[in-house]
C-alpha cells in the first residue's frame, strides 16, 4: 500500500505536527507513506514540496485579497475563513500517480481547491480526509462556535444552502456551500475526525450527508516526548529552578481562540492570592510568537520562550512545568495537551470540543467550566496545590499509550484505507 499525504505546510501548526507523525507511524508499521507539501521545513526524504511553491503562496494572497474585500476591507476574521477556491493540480505529480491513497489533511490557503479537490476524487484513487477542523463540514469557517447553521440544507430548488445565515459573510457562504455540494456530487470520502466530538459534528452536517465519518485520533511518539528531569530542563532553558511553573503553548500566543484572557484573569484571582501572601514563587512560561505583547498584562513572573521550532527543545519546555494550561475557546484534538501529557505533566482547559477526551477531570488534570477564569484559578490550586503529583503524572503517561501511540493509531487508519472502495464513483 501506498499512502500520498497532503498538507499545505510539514511542521507549522497542529494539523502539519499530526500529519508528520502520522507518516512516521505508517512508515514504522509498513506502509509506503510520502507527504505532500507546499512548505517544506525539514530534509525529511519522505516529505516532498509541491514544485510550483511560490506560485500557490500568491495564490494563498490573491485568495486573502478577496476574502478581504468581501469582508468589507475589514481584518477581524481575515484568517478564520477559507473558500477553497486556489489551488493546485496534484494529480500529474509522480507521487500522486504511484499512491494507492490520497490522504487529505489541512489544505487551506492555496494548497488545494475545491476544483481540484474534484479532480482527485475523478482519479478513482481513495481518498481519505482527516478533519483537523469543521471546515471541510461547513461552508467556509474553521470554528463554528455558538453557529449551527452548518446543519440544516433548505430545499435547493427554492434557492436554499446550508450556511446561508453566516454570521461571517452569508452572500460568501452561500457561495462556497454550492461549490462543496457540487465537489461532492456523487463521490465518496472517508472522513477521519480526530476526535470524537468532531466527528460528531461532522456527522450532523448537512454537507456531508451519507458520507462516511470515523474518529481517530493524532499519534504521538513517545520515545520523544516522555518525561525528563525537571530542575535539568529548566537549567537548559535559563529558567528559574526553584518554584512552580504554569505552561502556556500556542503557535500565536495573542490569538484569541487559545484563551489566554482567560488564564490571565484566573491568575489575578483572590483564589490564587495566598501564594502571593506566602511569597512562594510562582511563574509562567509562555512558548508561543508575539508572547511579549501580554506581558504587561499579567500578575505574576513571567518568561517568554518565543516561537520555537526545535522539537527536543519543545520537549524541554514541558518536562520543566508543573502544569500544562490550554484554555481554548474551540479545540479539536489540542497536539499541545497530547505532548504535556506524553512528559507526565497535568493539564488544565475549559471542558469544550475533544479537550474532554484527552482530559480527565481529576484524573489526568481539571476540565473548568467553559469561559469560566475562576473555575480555572481553582484548577491551579487544585493541581499545584491539592493533588498528588505522581499519581497524576503516571496517569497523563497510561492515558497516552493506552489511546496516542504510533501502533495503535497506524492500524486504525490502515483498515480505512482498507475499507475505502478502490473507486470513488458512487
């Protein structure tokens, strides 16, 4: 078998870490797997960058501009839409015309578009398509929040579409809606969600009726990320030895879907107020670009990390925390709370989306109610302050293997491949 993986990026953003680790697990378990990129970042002779590049990164432009227009020259929501609507043709390529299955992945901004999203299912190739977000199941959000217009499909010979109220850009939607119904038209994908909840989602839109939709989850090496020594890691790091350090990860720490408002009131909560009475040292450490820019709005010691690409120094960075907190206001499958865990460190969130999934309230770490910064301060001091760290610690690590390895999830995307009918063509 022979698995082409297609992702817009190989290591920038969650969606490129879960589809490189996804490779790597087939690959150790036998599968002829390559990935397909428009940015390469690493010498990976597995990894292959789309030769006309540069020409899609002006295509992800031109589709912004127009995005922009449409929104009324406004950049509040600029990156939370896709159209799908640049792209480029993949199906000449060498090592789509040798694979045996296409597995789709993050393909937004300019990598693949709809058309040609068309063109590969006509190919007769399998075609399997891990939704990292609701994207792929609405019209052009990555995040519908409170929005459940994705769900209902008014009669289309009176002019209805799903999606045609978008809080966003409905006249957009619409639009779009048309274009995904037209690509999906008579053809089959399996669809992998990565989390329960998403497929869940996914499995009441109205875009994806009849198609197939499973729940697996990322995978994640363990001979990576697993647990260090904590006092060493911080001395790597230049961060303070003695204390409690609260971790935050985000590709960009400012962006406000990641909650970081909400970890920066819990931390001026009169809950949390007798470790500043004690004089005990408490910190924060951000990992995370444009991390700076909050610094004058926290309470309390705080190191900024920057954006890191290093892969043994963000494991650094978990094993010298002593907890993990990821207050997202949507999440699928957070990778960051996978990796905390894979080094035995407790995590905090609000309990939305897959976060439940991976976190066990009191058993792995807290769930908080959703927007609820007090709720969060109470999680802290019953981390930091209540539990028995090894206990939770040996837990984070059991709950990992048991559900994240390589092996386990490596075997339950070869059987969709599997499943999935050598033809497309329904």
């Amino acid at each position: 078998m022979r698995v082409l993986i297609v992702n817009t990026s190989e290591r920038a953003g969650g969606a490129a870490v879960a589809a490189s680790r996804l490779m790597e697990a087939l690959i150790n378990n036998g599968v002829k797997a390559k990935m397909l990129v428009r940015d390469k970042q690493t010498d990976n002779l597995c990894v292959v960058q789309h030769p006309q590049q540069r020409r899609l990164r002006w295509a992800f432009l031109w589709e912004r501009l127009t995005i922009w227009l449409r929104l009324g020259l406004r950049r509040k929501h600029l990156f939370d839409i896709d159209t799908g609507s640049c792209g480029a043709d993949i199906t000449q390529l060498p090592e789509f015309q040798e694979a045996n299955v296409i597995h789709l992945h993050w393909v937004n901004q300019g990598m693949l578009s709809l058309k040609q999203i068309r063109k590969i299912l006509d190919s007769g190739k399998r075609v399997v398509w891990t939704m990292h977000d609701i994207w792929p199941a609405t019209a052009i959000c990555h995040l519908t929040l409170d929005c459940r217009q994705f769900e209902t499909s008014p009669d289309p010979s009176q002019g209805g579409e799903g999606c045609r109220k978008c809080p966003l850009s409905s006249s957009l939607s619409s639009k779009i809606w048309r274009r995904k119904q037209q690509m999906l038209e008579g053809r089959r994908i399996s669809f992998v969600a990565c989390s329960e909840w998403l497929a869940g989602e996914a499995r009441k839109s109205a875009l994806l009726k009849g198609q197939t939709i499973v729940n697996i989850p990322n995978p994640i090496d363990t001979r990576v990320f697993r647990p260090g020594d904590r006092q060493a890691a911080r001395r790597a790091l230049g961060l303070p030895e003695d204390g409690k350090m609260i971790l935050f990860v985000s590709q960009r720490a400012t962006n406000p879907y990641k909650g970081m408002q909400y970890l920066i009131d819990s931390l001026r909560s009169d809950s949390l107020s007798h470790w500043r009475e004690r004089g005990e040292r408490i910190f924060l450490a951000i990992l995370g670009g444009h991390a700076e820019e909050l610094v004058g709005q926290l309470s309390l010691e705080t190191h900024v990390l920057g954006y890191v690409n290093d892969e043994q120094r963000i494991v650094q960075v978990y094993q010298a925390a002593d907890v993990f907190v990821l207050p997202s206001l949507s999440e699928n499958l957070p990778n960051t709370i996978m990796e905390a865990m894979a080094c035995g460190i407790p995590c905090i969130g609000f309990n939305i989306g897959g976060i439940p999934e991976e976190i066990r309230h009191k058993q792995t770490g807290y769930l908080a109610a959703y927007r609820d910064s007090e709720d969060l301060a109470r999680g802290l001091h019953w981390v930091l302050e209540e539990a028995d760290s090894d206990v939770l610690s040996k837990a984070c690590l059991r709950h990992v293997a048991e559900n994240y390895s390589q092996q386990s999830v490596a075997k339950r995307y070869i059987e969709v491949y599997e499943n999935q009918h050598c033809h497309s063509h329904v």
